[in-house]
C-alpha cells in the first residue's frame, strides 16, 4: 500500500478540505489499519465528535503514562461514556513507573522520562496492532514543531501521521466545542489551556505551563522537546 501513497498529492487534496473530509479520505486509504490518539486533554472532545461523526469505526489510543492527573483519568472516562465506546489503553509496566518515582526521572531526565512514559507504549501499541496512520487533533498555532507539520505526515517509525485540525485556530476550536456543547476536561476551567503529566504542567496559556513541550508522540523523528522552565 506504501508504494502508492503520494503525500505531496495527498496534502494538496487535504487543503480545501473539512476536518471530517480529512478523516474520511484517510479511513480511504488505510481502512481498519486507521487509529486515533487522544491525550483526553482539554481539546479532545473535538476530534473525538468528528470521528464519531464520520461513522466510520476508528479505534482510539490513550497512552496513560502513570503520571496523569485525576482529572484528565475522569475525562478520558467522561469521553468513553458519552460515546460510547472504550478507549485502547497503553502504559508503562508498574516496574517502570516505579523507577521513574523512585528517580524523580521528570527532574533528572526529561527526555529519558518522556520515552518510558510516552514514547515506548506509543510503539508497542503500533507494533501489536500493526498501525500504519494515526490520526490526531495537532494544530500548527501549538507549537514551532507542529507548525511544521503537514495534514499527511510519515513519522522516523513508519507510520503516517495525520492531521486533520492542522490548520485550525484556538479560537476556531473553542467555537466548536461551545457550539456543540462539548465537555472540557476540568483542569481547563483551572487554567489549564494544555495538559500534560502532574509532575511537568502547571496552570498557563496555550502550552506555556509546559516544561515538556513534546513529548515525543507528535514529533515525527519521535524525540521529546523540553523547555527550561522549572516546575
């Protein structure tokens, strides 16, 4: 299938189109090898609804990394319920985690924790269920990487990255959700506009709270990107 897959083609095709033409014409080309990812972070909901909205049956992925905040649990819950359907969850083992806060690997490692927190359950769950695309809610205004980033994207590992709200804004997002009276995780009525692990996040705009700015799972060589802001 790869030989025919012209991404030049492909992003020009995805230009003109909506989110949900996006999805549909990659449900197209990649059929039940087709997943999503969701952080169930403040946004989540608007992927999630557009799915749902194509009818077409497209699995999606939570990495838990261990270290989540009990809300953004309640809301990946919350999202299960409303659509029903259950999430394919991957984490780290109980030994992992356990070193991490043994180590205070958020502390001493940033790279390093975000690869057995993120990273190396993203890649087993690819190679158990032989992914090859993944759709999920990045924007171009989050970050300097995901401005760089094309609807149709393959990442260092293979699989096709695709990106259907590439090109939308905060304030298109928030309209939408407004709109069609979408839930919110909770942190964000705390002032979180973006949520990450306990450890590395606190309250701020956009992706400022952030100390890691990418975690790796939205870059396509897969490495992590860590500011120097200390939390």
């Amino acid at each position: 299938m790869e030989e025919k897959i012209n991404i030049d083609h492909i992003n020009k095709t995805m230009k003109n189109k909506t989110p949900k033409e996006r999805i549909l014409l990659a449900y197209q080309i990649f059929g039940d090898k087709l997943y999503a990812l969701t952080s169930a972070g403040v946004d989540s909901a608007l992927m999630i609804d557009y799915l749902f909205k194509t009818k077409k049956e497209i699995d999606i992925i939570h990495i838990n990394s261990g270290f989540l905040p009990i809300e953004t649990i309640n809301f990946k819950k919350q999202l299960e319920k409303l659509y029903n359907k259950q999430f394919i969850e991957y984490s780290p083992s109980k030994e992992v985690i356990k070193d991490i806060n043994d180590m205070d690997l958020w502390v001493e490692d940033s790279a390093l924790y975000s690869k057995l927190t993120k990273i190396n359950p993203l890649k087993q769950v690819i190679a158990d269920l032989t992914i090859s695309a993944l759709i999920s809610g990045v924007r171009s205004d989050q970050t300097n990487n995901r401005s760089t980033l094309n609807f149709i994207d393959k990442s260092s590992d293979g699989v096709y990255r695709i990106n259907p709200f590439l090109d939308w804004s905060h304030i298109d997002v928030n309209e939408y959700i407004e709109k069609n009276k979408l839930p919110r995780n909770k942190l964000f009525y705390e002032g979180f506009e973006s949520v990450g692990d306990l450890h590395v996040t606190l309250p701020g705009s956009k992706r400022q709270g952030r100390k890691i700015m990418e975690c790796g799972i939205n870059v396509l060589s897969g490495s992590p990107i860590v500011t120097e802001r200390k939390l």
